[in-house]
C-alpha cells in the first residue's frame, strides 16, 4: 500500500539510507543546514568525504522553488542532490542540469536515476560556512594574528593566507565538532527533563546552530 512521503519520514529515511553506505564514526548529517545569509535552507547536509547537499521534494511540496535552491546550494556545496517522489521525478530531471543528483524515493526504498557530479568550490563560499569565531582561530593556529572583530576585514586576511584547500579542512573539522557539541548538549537535556518535548528540543538545536555558526547574523 502506497503512503503519501511528506519531508519528515523522506528525510529520516534518508539518513538510514546514507548511514548504510559509506560511513564512517567521524562523518556527520545536519538537517536543515542555512546558507546564503540564512535566505536558503538545504533539507540535509552530509560531511562524509565531501559537502554534499540533498534537497528533499516530498508528495506535499511544489517545485517553484527549485532553481533558485539548486543555484544557491551550487555555489556552497560539492554536490547537490534532489531528492523527490515519483510525482516530481520528471519535473526533476528536465528542471536541472547534469551536474545534479536525482534520487527517486518510495515505500520500496532509493532509486539512482542520477548521480552529482562532484564541483570545487572557492575560498569565499567555504570561508562562508564558518562563524568569524572559527575563522580567527583557524588564522591563529598558523600563526595569524587577526585582532579585527569586523567579519569582512577577518574575510581579507583568511583570503591572503588560506586556500580553498586550507578552508574546506577547517570547515569540515569544525562541522563535525559543533555537531559533536549538539548531539552531547541535547543528551544532556534528555536526562535532566523527564518529560520531553520533541518540537522545543529540535527548535533548541535549530537555535544552538544558528548561534554557533553566527554568519547568518553578519
């Protein structure tokens, strides 16, 4: 019997999937991961390898949205995935380019229709990922003193000295450790609150995130 996949199930589903595959301890997922100043919001983010980015179209969404998601998510992540329902999948195909993923879900499971292609991206947009907090450590630890507390002054210097190769380290190391922190903060408010709320925990962690990161407020 056929049911309507809305983005929460499509969502939890796909983190089985991705977990089943090629997956390591280190790796990371971080659901509803902001870009773009915080205008963009990918469905789910995966640290595993590379930066990969999956836009979930569920039976319940439009597609409207959709060209302007993939060229935002274009410039910030190695590869772009959409992840839709058979009742979007031709509109997916003919609506984006080669260079993006498809996948086709269904009570049955995942099916490839096509894979991302893997894309470089440059210094700004991994620069961009990262709070001006981790960015002046990340100076500091080669040796960079950068007392400027202005976000673009910061952003000069880190162009001067990091390549995009130095930045995607950074990134990487300080997603999976602000995803680390998450995961022990909401345990540690799982056992102090004997009954809890599913919604305010996922609005905590929704709020820590956007905290941590910081850029979407600059």
């Amino acid at each position: 019997m056929s049911h309507i996949l809305n983005e929460r199930r499509i969502r939890a589903l796909l983190t089985r999937h991705i977990k089943r595959s090629d997956w390591r301890r280190t790796d990371t997922l971080i659901p509803e991961y902001f870009v773009e100043r915080a205008a963009r919001r990918a469905d789910l983010v995966a640290v595993n390898g590379h930066l990969k980015a999956y836009e979930i179209k569920s039976d319940l969404d439009q597609l409207s949205r959709l060209a302007g998601q993939i060229e935002v998510y274009s410039r910030y992540f190695e590869s772009v995935t959409v992840v839709c329902t058979r009742k979007h999948l031709d509109s997916v195909v003919t609506r984006t380019d080669a260079a993006i993923g498809v996948m086709c879900v269904s009570d049955e499971g995942f099916e490839y229709v096509r894979a991302a292609r893997q894309r470089d991206i440059d210094v700004d947009a991994w620069l961009s990922h990262l709070p001006i907090t981790a960015i002046r450590e990340a100076l500091k630890c080669r040796g960079i003193r950068c007392p400027r507390v202005d976000r673009a002054e910061v952003l000069a210097v880190a162009r001067g000295c990091m390549s995009a190769l130095d930045a995607r380290s950074t990134v990487f190391t300080y997603l999976k450790t602000e995803k680390r922190k998450q995961r022990v903060a909401l345990s540690q408010r799982a056992r102090v609150h004997a009954v809890r709320d599913p919604l305010e925990e996922h609005r905590a962690m929704l709020r820590e995130y956007i905290d941590s990161r910081g850029i979407a407020m600059y």
